[in-house]
C-alpha cells in the first residue's frame, strides 16, 4: 500500500505505508519519528561503497590476455568476502568493455597494415 500523504505541490508521496495501519510512510508518520531518525543515523554511517572500491589493490591490464587473471582475483576476492557483488560486477562489465577495447584495437592495426599492403602492391606493380 502507497502513503496516503501529499506533497507540497499536491502530488501522492508514492512511499510505502508502514504496517502500523497510519497509511502513512516512514517520513510523514508523525509516531515513526524515532524509527526515521535512527534509519537516517544507520544510513549515515554505512561503509561508503567508493571506499570500500578505493581499497582495491591496482591492478595493470595491458593486454587483453592479463583480463582473465583479473577476472579470476575478482572471483576469488568475491567469494572471500573482501569485494562486494555490485564492485565484482562492474569490475567484470569493464573488463569486458576492456576486451573489446583490446580487439577494436587490434582489428584496426591489422586494417592499417592490410591497406599499407594493398598500396605498397599497387606502387610497386602499378595498379
């Protein structure tokens, strides 16, 4: 069930009552003070997700064979508790975009050295 309270421009809260039958959410019952107020308090001192990323060991991928390495210290440190699952999945999602990175790379020396070749062939035998 939605708040029943309104906001200053009229509109519904769209908050979830609170099981105490008020109607009401967590900010606009008036009983919930106390609750809201500790919540606030908890929130406050929750360990900050960017610290917790900040403490990874820095790692160096310079090519695209060092990403399976990485990804596999990111398991490991995952299931040993030391990197959170939402860190774990962005670390893997950039990898990923790294790979791709790594293979747009290649793929674009590889087209440069094929046309080099090409022209070198048609100065060379006049074509």
């Amino acid at each position: 069930m939605r708040c029943a309270a309104q906001l200053t421009d009229g509109s519904p809260c769209g908050g979830y009552a609170m099981a105490d039958g008020s109607g009401l959410c967590i900010s606009h019952n008036p009983a919930a003070k106390d609750i809201k107020q500790l919540a606030v308090r908890k929130g406050g001192e929750a360990p900050k997700k960017v610290e917790a990323a900040a403490n990874l060991p820095t790692v160096t991928i310079t090519t695209k064979a060092d990403v399976p390495t990485f990804l596999v210290a990111v398991i490991d440190e995952l299931r040993a508790g030391q990197v959170d699952i939402k860190t774990a999945n962005t670390l893997g999602y950039l990898a990923g975009v790294l790979i791709k990175a790594y293979e747009t790379a290649e793929m674009e020396a590889r087209i440069e050295e094929i046309e080099r070749v090409v022209l070198e062939r048609r100065t060379r035998y006049g074509g």
